[in-house]
C-alpha cells in the first residue's frame, strides 16, 4: 500500500510541472513554473506533406518560444495575411493571437519536427507535431 501510494505521488509531482496537454519531452529541470497547455501548429498543418523546402513563415496558434524546428531556434517573424493552404484551423480554446516563425532553407523529402519551449527558466519542451517537406 505505502508503494502505491508513493507511485501516485511521484506520479502527480512529475505531471505538476508538464502542463496540460501535448507530448511533453523535458530537456532540463522546472523550476517551480506551472506549464501551460502548448500552441497548436497552424501552418503547415501537423503531418503535412509536400511542404515547400524553406523560406517561409510556420504559424502558431500563440506563444513566444522558444520553439525549434528538428533541433534548430527559430526566430519571430510577421504572420502571413491570408494564411498559406492548407493550414489548421485554431482551437476556439487557443488565443487569438498567432505567432510567426521565419523558417529558412529545409532539406528536400525530410521530415521535420516542431517543439515549443514554455520560457527560459523551465524547460520542457512540448511536440506540435511534423511536416514532410517536397
């Protein structure tokens, strides 16, 4: 009984600080943050495919970063206007605010993966998702 009891309570201090939501991938310790739920990716759409090779803007659904494209920073950058197609369409829960992120030259027929950091004083770093570029 006190090994359950103990599992469930390591279980619950471990989730206090991995936020509400998305894959969670810690790269360092929290330092009494509360995580947030993460963006979503709204372009290109997670799982996208035929996406073009780079140079163009990566929007999400809000968020300052960090956020890395398969390992790299990526920098702030106006959001399109109209949105590139196809994109996803934002949770009615996100905030309306989107987020650019300039995103310069990609490899041909690779896949990338996007992660989004919560500051830079707690470092998890949560998975929105992955694009196949043409």
């Amino acid at each position: 009984m006190k090994a359950a009891f103990l599992l469930l309570f390591v279980a619950v201090a471990l989730s206090s600080c991995g936020g509400a939501g998305g894959d969670l991938t810690t790269q360092g310790a929290c330092t009494g943050l509360t995580a947030p739920a993460p963006p979503q990716l709204v372009y290109p759409e997670p799982g996208a495919v035929n996406v073009p090779d780079g140079n163009f803007t990566m929007v999400l659904s809000f968020g300052s970063g960090p956020v890395e494209l398969s390992g790299a920073d990526l920098q702030p950058a106006p959001v399109p206007n109209p949105l590139p197609s196809p994109h996803a369409t934002p949770s009615p829960f996100s905030p309306s605010a989107l987020t650019g992120w300039a995103v310069g030259s990609l490899s041909p027929h690779t896949t990338y993966a996007i992660t989004y950091g919560i500051d830079s004083r707690c470092s998890p770093f949560y998975d929105l998702g992955e694009f196949t570029t043409r």
